[in-house]
C-alpha cells in the first residue's frame, strides 16, 4: 500500500463531512426575518363577489393566523381539511392571503371545498406575498396580539405541527 | 391501476438489483460459469423493468392523471401534447426516473455488447454496476416515489414550468444524463480492476469506447445547454458559471482528461491507476453534479424543504459509492503495475501534461463552485465567485492547453522529436499569427483577448490539417499512395481529427461572441419611421409591428421586427414576451435572425407608456458555430467508438491498417 493513494479519500472525506454539516442546517427552519416584527402593511381588496378584503386592523386584538394559499397550489389542497378542523376548534381565527390567482377562482375555490378563513385579501399581483417574503404556498404566520409575528411555518400544516408548535404558541400568546 | 402497475414493477426492479451483486458474489466464489449468464440477465431484468416504469409514468402523463402528485404538481391540460411528455422528466421524481432509466440501458447495452470480455472481469462490473442501480431505485421508491398518489382529486394540474417547454430543454436532460450516467460503466470497470488488482491494455481498449459514448452524450448535452440559455434567457448569454452549469463541466473536464489517459494506457501500459482514478472521479463528479448542486442540498432553500429525508439519502448513496471506490482505490492502487516507461519528449508525456492541465482546470472549478457554499456554511457571509474568476483563471489555463494541442496530437509515442514536428506546424503558426494581426487591424471591438482567441482558433484548426497531410504525406509520395493512406486512417484517428476541430470552431465562435459582440438598444414605437428603427452595425431593424398573443398555455406580446440593410429587408422575425397564467411566470422568446457572419438578437419589454417598446439589439459573430463546433466535437468522439480495429479486443495495433483488419476475436 502507498499513502498517496488515500489522498483522494481523505479529500472526500472532507468534502462528504462538509455536505453533512450542510445538510443539518433544515432549511425549513431558517428563522424568518418577520419574527418578532410587526406585520407588514397589507391592504388587500375582497376576492371576486366579497365584500371584505383584509387589512393590518383585522389583525388587531387577538393572536391570529395567516394562512397564504392559491387555488393552483396542490399541497394547499392538502392542507385545507387541517385549516378546516383548526377553524371548528375555535382556538384561533384563520386569516387567508389569496396568492396570485385568477379572477374568481378563489372563490369559486372556497364555495366548493369549504370556507376556513375569517377573512380573505385578494393577492393578485403578488406584492403582499413579496413583502411577507414568502416563497411557496403554502405558508402560515402566527400573529401575536399586537399583530406581531411571532412564527413562520413553510409548507403543510400538518397534525403533528399543529399538536406540537402552534397549539402551544397559541396558548402562550393567548394566556399572556 | 397504472400507477400501481408502475409501482409494482419499480418494487421489482429493486430486487432484481439488489440481489444481483450478492448473487454474482456468491458466484465468483464458487467459481460457477453459471452466473455469469445471471448477470447478463439480471442486466436486462433490471432494464425491461425500469422501461416499464418509465412506460406507465409517461402514460400518467399523456392522459393528464392528476391523481398522481407529480403529474398534479407538474403538468396542466392546457399543454401541448409534447410538453406533457417532456414533462415526464420536467420534475424530480420523474428526472431521477428516467436517470434510472438510462443507467439500467447502459447496463443492457454492457450485457448485448460485451460478449468478449474477460468472464470475471464483466461479471466483477455488473455486481457494481447493480449495486449503483439498486442504490438510485432505492432512493426513488422511499423518497421520491413517481407513482405516488393523492388522496384527492384536483381539477387541474400545476403545470410545468414554463421555461422548460422548450424543445431545446425537452432533448438537453436525457443527453445530459446519457453523459452522466454513461460514466457509471467505466467506474464500474475501475472498481471490478481495482477488485481484480489487474488493469491493463486489454482492460483500456474494452473501456474506452463507453467512455468515449458518456463523453460524447455529456459534450452533446452541455451544447444543447448552452444553446437553450442563449435562445431562451434573452440576453444571449451562453454560459454563466452558475453551480448547474458548473456541475456538468466537471466531469465533462474528468472526463476528457480520461478519455486521453486510456489511450495512454492502451498504447503504452502505463498511467494505469491514474486513469483508474480519472473514471472513478468522473462518475463521482456526475454524481455530485447531478444530486447535490442540482437539487439544491446546499443552495437554495426549497426543493429540499419538502423532504430533508433525501439529502441524507443521497449523501448516504455519495458516501457508500465514491467512498467505497475510494476506498478501494487507497487500498489496491499499488496493485497495479505499469510496464511501460516514460520519455520527456513523446505522446505519453504530452497526454500526461493535458491531464495535468485538465485535473487543475476541473480542481479550479470545483473550487470555484463549491467554496462560496462553504463560505456561507461556516459564516454569515455571503461570496460569489464568477465569470471574472473563471475568465482570469480558467481561460488562461486551457489556452495554455490549446496551444500545445497541436504539439501534442503530432508526437510520436515513445520517443518523439520537436523540431520535425515544429516545422511542419509552421505554416499553421504564420496563418495564426496574420489572423491576430488582421482582427487587431480591423480592430473589431480593438480587443487583444479576441484576437488572440481567433489566433489560437486557427492555430488548433490548421494544426489539425496539417496532422492529417503529414500523417498521410503528402507531396511527399505520390497522390495515390496519399489517398490509400488518407482511407486506411483508422476512424480513432480521425475521431481525434474531427473532436480536434470542433475545439478549433468552439474557440473561434466563443471569441465570435464574447470579444467582438455589439449591442444597441432604445425605445422605439410600433411603424416603419425612423422612431421605429434602431441600427446597428450598418444594420437597420424595424419594429413593424406588436400583436396581442392568445395560446393554449400563456398570453403575451409578440413584437415583429424586420432586419433590412440599406433599404432592402433581409428577414422579419418576432421576439416575444410570454405569461404562463397557470404558473404565473413571465418569459421571454428572442427574435434571431441567422446571418452568414453571426446572429442578430433581439428582444422586447413590456411597454413603457408614452416611451414606446424597449427594444435590446445585440450583434454575436459566429453564434451559430458554437453549436456546431460541440456538435462536431461529439461527434469525434462517436467516429473513435465505430473504430472496429480498436474494439477487436487483444488484436494488437499495427501501424495505420487497423481498418482493413477483420473486426477481432468477437
């Protein structure tokens, strides 16, 4: 055996050690920037045949969630039976942010599957999802009183989120 | 029923591949000829199996069953029939699908063509080649299932994204991964030397022709790559060091230094566990290529959010593969014993120097690619490393290569001399060097870089012809005896010729298009006035026209331009803005027109009210040898494998008359 010939190992091994640590960083855990922040300013109209859009004053006065999803999301669609059993618990009202859709398809959407959100704002541009730097539907901010957030979860809510993260956070926002 | 069908014979071929290796273990053992007919059966098990997954995916496709996620989140019914065919492997799951697909055609094209090798040898390669097959299908059926099925039935789907329903971008992954996966059979040869602890001549000339073919489907497939950022990004750009595009030139540069070093190997028995090392490092860089840069393990945030499960997977898949072969290599390298020596002045020392050039050049990018990632793993920081790089770095380092090609490909093995060859290189050095001196005369853009790149261009091409007249001595013999010399070249040497000059057009067209480019660019307003045209280069280019696009799968602006020179109009061409209302995407599609010198492109804006259109004109010389000149280099490396002197296996080479020769033992 000669020593060299362990060299392209050793430099694997390096590497494959670097992309382990790389790999630990869960990128779905990447704190958001809007933590602990105020809520950005949205002024958002009502979807097609509404009659009321969702603004920074509907956010006021209790913790709150806002659920940002699009009727040409597929896993929102997976979702929505979980954002459906949240709002018959009656914990915690659910805000929606329309994502980029088209013209009455969201509420053709929410007629047909059924309705989870208090309130929706039409996103059609996509400006408020850009300030709220969300970059997939769907994503869900929970808001503090103050309509501060105080989570960002990327992706499907699901039981076992709910059961162990937000249900607890709420609770503790909610008893202080 | 078909995703189930499709799921079903996945399952299976996972355990035709993972029993195989264990199986033909077993049978080397025991020393039972039998195993070897298992292994050639297996091979084409395992691709009958895997075909027929791909069969049933494409099916789900075509009649847009959105019961299965991928099609859901991936295609739409407004699409054209093509694209929802393309879009089989436009997605993850599907891509790695058809990345299966083609390693298992790899191992059945081994098993229909390889009837002469070595019995243990063969049999050693396809126990590897199994466990590398049955390591991917592993990693699709428990993370990146293709068939798996919602538990709902959406109305529509997501769509593909639309950059990618373009034809060019259809073709490009399949060659891409042809290149790719095509070195898993050479790697799996090295491990089944390195097994052995024998590599020689022999093993050398049975390889080469599978790594010519990945080298061939990678050179293809990164052409088409480029061709697709230059027509469908809108800025002409071609190639911008981004981590994708790095990750296929690197082991398209392992690659070429190995299929250099087998000839080596083939010819003089030596340089064996470098070579060995080239086609482990080949493949091992495909594979970083493909699944930790292009899947964004470590750039971007959301593929892998999904499932943080294949990551470690496919690190998991990384560590068993490269390290085990590694491994290996630390352990056997010493086994392999060369026998022929080295002169300062030969082919085999000039070989050796291109590989050294081409393993720094393939290191440099590698670290330009991966160090920014490391920086932003160890700190907050963020730094990007980019064309200046590159330009300052790698350019020089392969134009130093280039220069010595000519040299190089004139040697004679074993003891070659200078000055002949000098001489006979002088015509192509005084038709380089007026090159350089006319484009600094006519001053294109006055750039010396350009210059010295259309310098280098012919340097490589001339040197090319006049390999060929003195190879086959010209006016020097009578013609005749000139022209049966010219037939009897063996089609390996005039692979070398024809791949040679494809890097000759390949240099010209990139100094075409990136020293002596022009640009223009204003608002102009729909008519045929004078507020209407923008000129350029003696030029002039109209905009006619803008009409309002309606299709089946986006909306947008098509803006027609007509290129005319001095009053007479050459071509009409329309540059189009697109939006994908299903996937809310903008693209762009840019008018070209082809002329004999180079392209004309241009593009459009959204329209700026009371301003007009903005219209962007650029002007790239000689674009369109680019693509041919990669083509041209692909196709050497195909004129190298039809070389049947070189695959009669064990014939020993003599002189130039390797054609004439019956087709070998096989």
């Amino acid at each position: 055996m000669r020593w060299y010939s362990f060299l392209p190992l050793i430099g694997f091994v390096v590497m494959a050690i670097y992309f382990g640590l790389g790999l630990r960083q869960d990128p779905s855990s990447i704190p958001s920037q809007l933590i602990d922040e105020p809520f950005p300013i949205i002024n958002l109209p009502a979807l097609e045949g509404r009659e009321f859009g969702l603004s920074n004053e509907d956010l006021q006065g209790h913790v709150s969630l806002v659920n940002v999803f699009g009727t040409w999301c597929a896993p929102c669609v997976v979702e929505h039976p979980m954002l459906m059993l949240i709002k018959r618990t009656e914990i915690v009202p659910i805000y929606g942010i329309d994502w980029r859709d088209q013209p009455g398809a969201g509420t053709e959407w929410l007629a047909r599957r059924g309705d989870p959100y208090r309130l929706v704002g039409n996103d059609a541009d996509g400006h408020a999802a850009i300030d709220l730097g969300v970059t997939g539907a769907p994503e869900t901010f929970l808001l503090d009183r103050e309509g501060r957030v105080r989570y960002h979860h990327i992706g499907i809510i699901t039981q076992e989120n709910w059961n162990e993260t937000l249900l607890p956070m709420i609770r503790e926002l909610q008893n202080s | 029923m078909i995703a189930e069908i499709g799921q079903f014979v996945l399952i299976l071929a996972f355990c035709v591949a993972i029993s195989q290796p264990i199986l033909l273990a077993a049978g080397l053992r025991a020393r039972d000829p039998v195993f070897h007919s298992v292994a050639r059966a297996g091979a084409l098990a395992q691709f009958a199996l895997i075909a027929a997954a791909f069969v049933c995916l494409t099916w789900l496709f075509a009649v847009s069953d959105f019961s299965v996620l991928v099609v859901a989140e991936n295609s739409h019914t407004s699409k054209p029939f093509l694209y929802k065919l393309t879009g089989v492997w436009g997605n993850h799951e599907g891509s790695m699908l058809l990345w299966v697909l083609i390693l298992t055609s790899y191992t059945a094209a081994l098993a229909l063509t390889a009837k002469q090798v070595a019995p243990r040898l063969i049999t050693l390669t396809f126990a590897v080649q199994s466990a590398v097959t049955s390591a991917f299908i592993g990693f699709l059926l428990f993370t990146s299932n293709p068939f798996e099925r919602l538990d709902f039935l959406p109305e529509n789907g997501r769509d593909l994204n639309p950059l990618l329903q373009d034809p060019g971008l259809a073709s490009h992954p399949p060659m891409l991964y042809a290149g790719y996966v095509g070195f898993s059979i050479t790697f799996a040869f090295a491990v089944a030397a390195l097994i052995e602890g024998r590599a020689d001549a022999r093993w050398a000339r049975i390889v080469r022709p599978w790594a010519l073919a990945a080298w061939s489907f990678l050179t293809f497939g990164i052409m088409l790559g480029a061709s697709w950022a230059y027509y469908e990004l809108g800025w002409g750009g071609w190639w911008a060091w981004d981590p994708v595009e790095n990750a296929s030139l690197l082991p398209w540069l392992a690659g070429t230094a190995f299929i250099h070093s087998l000839r080596v190997m083939e010819k003089r028995d030596t340089l064996k566990s470098w070579t060995i090392l080239l086609a482990i490092l080949a493949f091992s860089l495909s594979l970083a290529g493909t699944f930790l840069v292009r899947s964004g393990v470590l750039t971007s945030v959301h593929s892998f959010a999904v499932d943080p499960q294949r990551g470690v997977f496919i690190l998991a898949i990384l560590i068993a593969v490269i390290g085990g072969a590694l491994t290996l290599y630390g352990l056997r390298a010493h086994t392999l014993k060369p026998t022929g020596v080295f002169s300062t002045i030969s082919r085999e020392s000039a070989l050796l120097l291109n590989n050294l050039v081409l393993a720094s050049a393939c290191a440099l990018v590698f670290f330009g690619t991966f160090y920014p990632l490391f920086i932003t793993t160890v700190s907050d920081q963020t730094i990007s490393i980019g064309a200046p790089f590159y330009n300052r770095t790698f350019n020089p380092m392969l134009a130093a290569l280039l220069v010595l090609l000519p040299i190089g490909s004139m040697l004679a093995w074993k003891r070659g001399k200078l000055g002949p060859i000098l001489r006979k290189l002088l015509p192509a050095l005084l038709i380089a060097l007026i090159a350089v001196a006319l484009a600094l005369w006519l001053s294109f853009t006055g750039s010396l870089a350009g210059a010295l790149g259309a310098g280098l261009a012919l340097w490589i091409g001339v040197g090319v012809v006049l390999d060929i007249t003195s190879r086959i001595k010209l006016a020097q013999i009578p013609l005749a005896a000139s022209m049966t010399r010219l037939r009897n070249l063996p089609l390996g040497i005039w692979g070398m010729f024809v791949s040679h000059l494809g890097v000759a057009m390949i240099v010209f067209a990139i100094t075409g298009v990136s020293a002596w480019n022009q640009e223009e660019r204003a608002f102009l307003q729909t008519g045929r006035g004078a507020s209407s045209t923008l000129q350029i280069a003696g030029y002039d280019i109209t905009l006619v026209e803008v009409r309002d696009l309606r299709r089946e799968n986006y909306i947008g602006d098509e803006g027609v331009l007509e290129l005319s020179r001095n009053g007479r109009v050459l071509e009409t061409m329309t540059a189009e803005r697109r939006f994908y209302p299903v996937r809310q995407m903008p693209t762009t599609e840019s008018a070209i027109a082809t002329r004999w010198w180079g392209d004309v492109y241009a593009t459009i804006g959204p329209e700026v009210p009371g301003r007009g259109w903005p219209v962007h004109i650029y002007l790239y010389p000689f674009a369109l040898l680019l693509w041919i000149g990669g083509g041209v280099a692909s196709l050497g490396g195909v004129l190298s494998i039809a070389d049947r002197g070189r695959r009669s296996l064990g014939t020993p080479r003599s002189g130039v008359s390797g054609l004439s020769k019956p087709a070998g033992k096989g």
